[in-house]
C-alpha cells in the first residue's frame, strides 16, 4: 500500500504527459532544406542524380569507396543544386565500388 502511494504522483504526472494534445507539446518545425539524391552503381561507375525542391541552394558532393584495398577512394567536386533544379554527379572506381554517398552542405 506504500508502494502505491510513493508512485501515485509519478504515474499522474506520467499519465497528463502522455494525454496532452499534440498542439500543447512544444515542438520546433524543422526549416525543410537537402535536395534528393538518387544513386546507381554500374560496375566501377557511379552516378548520381540530386533534385532540390527547396528554397535554399544545397552543396552537394559525390563520395566514392571502393572496394580493393589499392583503389583510391573519391571525393567529388562540390556542386550547388539551386532551388528546383537537378544536377548530376559522376565518379568511378577501377575495379568494384564498395559503396557511395552524397553529402549536403547549406550554402
């Protein structure tokens, strides 16, 4: 019975939390920014095609890994996707691509 009264006011306290409205959470809207970037390997190729459907202009830069040990890893030249255009971004390895990625700066 003490038991139950020690935690009687965490579980209300627990309780109001979690039944509050959605609207009385504080909560900050994230400002919507980074283009969209798909990306297909082809053998030792790579080549990625970023849209940016924002405002903001997004650096974007194509990393390569690949995946013999004596293979030089790349990183791409930095290119600015402006507001509702799609640019694209080529790279290569000499043998297999391990894996590849792009990376988004705020300009």
């Amino acid at each position: 019975m003490r038991l139950f009264r020690a935690l009687a006011p965490l579980t209300s306290a627990v309780a109001l939390v979690l039944c509050a409205p959605h609207q009385a959470l504080p909560h900050e809207r994230p400002d919507p920014f980074g283009a969209e970037c798909r990306i297909a390997v082809d053998g030792s190729h790579v080549v990625a095609h970023c849209h940016n459907p924002y405002v903001d202009t997004d650096r974007v830069t194509l990393h390569i890994e690949c995946a013999r040990w004596w293979d030089l890893d790349t990183d791409g030249t930095p290119v600015d996707a402006g507001p509702a255009l799609t640019v694209r971004l080529t790279g290569r390895c000499w043998k297999e691509v391990d894996r590849a990625w792009v990376t988004h700066e705020r300009v």
